[in-house]
C-alpha cells in the first residue's frame, strides 16, 4: 500500500510544494528505489538473522517512515521519509520464505501465489484509500498517519503469530555491494527523470549514465568475486531462475506504469481535452476494479498454475496486462476505457504476480529460496522505480511552452511503453516455459 498511496496525490502534492512533475515524482521513485536494494539486502539477513526477526524489522521501519512524513514539512523532508519507508518492500521475499518452509508441497503454489499477489492487491488499495482520505481531508500527510497505524498493527500482529521454521545461517552482510547496486540505480534513474529538463546529450545526463554503467559493471564484478554477495549473479543467469528474472522486471514496469499514468490522468481537467476532472478519491476509484481482481484471481490461480505450469500463467496475465495499456492508448474518450482498462489489468497481474513467485523458485533448491524470492522482488522493483522514471520523463517531455499539464499524446506515449514492456513479458516467459521443458540443474 505504501508504494502506491502517493500516486494519486502526485497533483496535490506539485501543489503543495510548488515543483515540477518530475520532482514530486521522486515520492514514489525512491521508495522503489530503496525497494530494489533493500530487498536482497534483507532477504540474505533473514538468512543470518531469521526471518521472523527481519519482518518486524521492516514493520518497525514502515511505522518509523510513515510518521516521518506525516510531520513533513517540504519536499525533502517527505522524501526521507519515503526513504525509510522503502525497506519494507523487503516483507515479500521474507514472508515467501517463511511460507516455503510452513506449507507442504502441494499448498505451496496456492500459498506462494496468494502472498506475491499482494504486491497488486495492496498497490491497488493503497490508490483507494489515498483516494478516500484526500476526499475528507486537505494535504497529504494523513494518508501517511493512516499508513503508520496500519504499520503498527502489522508489527503487533507479526510479533504475537509469525513463526519461522528455518533457523538462522549466520554469516555477513555484502555491505560494499548494497552500496555500489544503490549508486548505480539512483544516477541511473536521476539521468532518466531528469534527462527532459537537463537535455538529454547534456554532460551531466550523459554523465550519470557513464557514472551508472560503471557502477553497476563494478558492483557485478564484485559480487561475483564475494564469497556471500548481495545479489547471487550466478542465480540471476541460470537458465532456470532467467526468465522469471526478466518477466518479473518487465511486469513491474507494466504495472506500476499503468497505476502511476492512469490516476493523473483521469485528474486531469476536462478543458485539457482528454481528463475526466476526477477527484483523488474518484481517481482511485476509477482503479478499484484492478484491485479487486487481483485479489479473486490470485486466490483462485494455484489451480490454473498446476495446470498449465507457472511460465504460461505470467504469459497470459502479461498479455492481458499489456491489453489493458493497449486500450487506453487507442481509446481513452470515455470513463469506461478506463474502467475496462482496469479490468484487464487485474485480471492480468492478479495471474501473472500469483505465477511469478513459483516461477522464480521452482528450479532453485529449497535451501535457496529466500535467496531466489530475493532476487526476484529486486528486478520487480527495479521495473517498477524505472516504470516511475520514465513516466515522469515521458509526461515532461509533453507539457506544452508556457504550459503546466502535459498533452495526451504523452499519456498515449506512456501508456504504449507500458504495453511494449507487458507484451515482452511474456515473449520471455513463454521462452522460459519452452527452455526449461527439460528440468534445468537446481541451483
């Protein structure tokens, strides 16, 4: 929820702070930013630690988060706070760990699913309630007082009921690795957002995208040479863990483009000649049919998964996914467009986040689960901050001279972006489906 709640208040919040589109858009891009490197980060301490003691942890850093922003004041201010509400991301891969090792086989795809899937579920509520509380309120800050209270209740409850069957391994941290990955990303998303005003042959664009390139080429080095690295590159390429790799990122792009283009979109005045003038409570209501499909699909995947296998569902839901972003760039008149729009997407990420999981385990050996759920919750919201880069960059590339809202031809670009990546999606998880006809090695 935390990762979509600021998406509707985007408007409100250039506003209230009197700043570009691209700044404001930072509330949601470091979140998935610190997203992507908090979560191997925290999948290979809950190895170390336990489990069970890393989810409380990120509880304790999403209520922490939560209350900084709620007493913020500026633009910077609200950003620390997203900061430190980013670390939470990491619940995912630790709750998919815990899960792998508490049900027996043949409960494990339904389980596994039904946990991935609240990545949609919670992404779209998170819209709803943001939605619900702007309504009744003026500013922003009690969406995230809303937000430290849910928090707290997610620790009280982990504290008295989790449970985590696998013992701590032990070992240290990839300090160096967390910091080199975390370079690498934010001048890589910092040259995207702002490649539009800085010009994008400018020195210092082409500049933190040199800095990045190297970044990243030295983080891989290093962690191919740790004895316990961060990121397992090894797991990252192997032909059985590859393609869920790649699909999950792509999916991530899809959808979080989709959530962050479709709620500024329909906010949009009429007098623009393609906005709607919803509300941020209508705005959030315009996606509550996603987040309601996402919730029944994914709850009755685990059957579909058995029967076709993992890689054929996420090809269906990323179809379906890049579908609905398809028909908002041919059609987007009439609020059913966008209802319709919805509806695809829910029914497409509730089956292809439900599949995405096993798909990324299912040739890892058991031992190695966190590790494998880890790697996949990273290149998922490495997507997901690079969806919210370019959407932003997309949109400031389309604002009129002179102008304050972009024209709807870059809410047409963005959206098409957004359905290449879908339909990429699933190339690549048919390809992993017919590579691995032939059970790959366990890693």
């Amino acid at each position: 929820m935390q990762q979509s709640a600021v998406l509707p208040l985007l408007p409100r919040l250039q506003a209230e702070f009197g700043t570009s589109v691209t700044a404001v858009s930072w509330t949601f891009t470091i979140s998935m930013l610190v997203g992507a490197v908090a979560t191997p980060l925290f999948s290979r301490f809950g190895d170390m630690y336990g489990r069970r003691r890393m989810l409380l942890v990120s509880f304790v850093l999403m209520l922490v988060g939560s209350v900084i922003a709620g007493l913020s004041s500026s633009l910077p201010a609200l950003l620390a706070g997203r900061v430190v509400q980013g670390f939470s991301v990491a619940v995912i891969p630790l709750s998919i760990g815990v899960v792998r090792g508490v049900l027996p086989p043949e409960k494990m795809a339904t389980g596994i699913g039904t946990i991935s899937a609240t990545i949609g579920i919670g992404s779209g509520f998170g819209l709803v309630l943001s939605g619900v509380i702007a309504q009744y309120t003026t500013g922003f800050r009690t969406v995230f007082w809303v937000m430290a209270v849910l928090a707290a209740a997610a620790l009280v409850i982990g504290a008295l009921v989790l449970r985590d069957p696998t013992p701590p391994q032990g070992g240290r941290p990839d300090i160096p690795g967390a910091i080199l990955l975390a370079g690498g990303l934010v001048t890589l998303l910092l040259g995207i957002t702002e490649g539009q005003s800085w010009g994008w042959t400018s020195v210092g664009v082409l500049g933190l995208f040199a800095a990045s390139a190297v970044l990243l080429a030295v983080w891989v080095a290093v962690e191919r040479r740790t004895a316990e690295p961060l990121v397992d590159i090894g797991l990252l390429t192997h032909r059985g863990t590859i393609g869920a790799s790649v699909a999950s990122m792509l999916l991530g792009f899809a959808m979080f483009g989709g959530f962050s283009l479709a709620p500024q979109f329909v906010q949009a005045p009429a007098a623009t000649g393609y906005g709607f003038g919803a509300s941020v409570l209508q705005a959030g209501l315009y996606l509550l049919p996603a987040s309601l499909l996402m919730m029944v699909v994914s709850l009755a995947s685990g059957g579909l998964i058995r029967r076709l296998s993992a890689p054929y569902v996420v090809a269906i839901g990323a179809v379906l996914t890049g579908a609905s972003e398809l028909w908002l760039v041919l059609s987007h008149a009439h609020v059913t467009d966008v209802l319709t729009s919805m509806t695809l997407l829910g029914i497409g990420i509730g089956l292809a986040y439900s599949a995405l999981a096993t798909m990324a385990i299912e040739h890892v050996e058991p031992a190695r689960t966190g590790v494998a759920s880890g790697v996949n919750s990273l290149v998922r919201m490495l997507g997901a901050s690079i969806s919210g880069a370019v959407a932003a960059a997309v949109l400031a590339a389309h604002v009129p001279v002179n102008g304050a809202l972009p024209s709807v031809g870059g809410y047409e670009l963005g959206f098409g972006i957004t359905a290449i990546g879908a339909a990429l999606a699933a190339v690549f998880a048919v390809g992993f489906g017919l590579l691995n006809r032939r059970p790959a090695a366990g890693y």
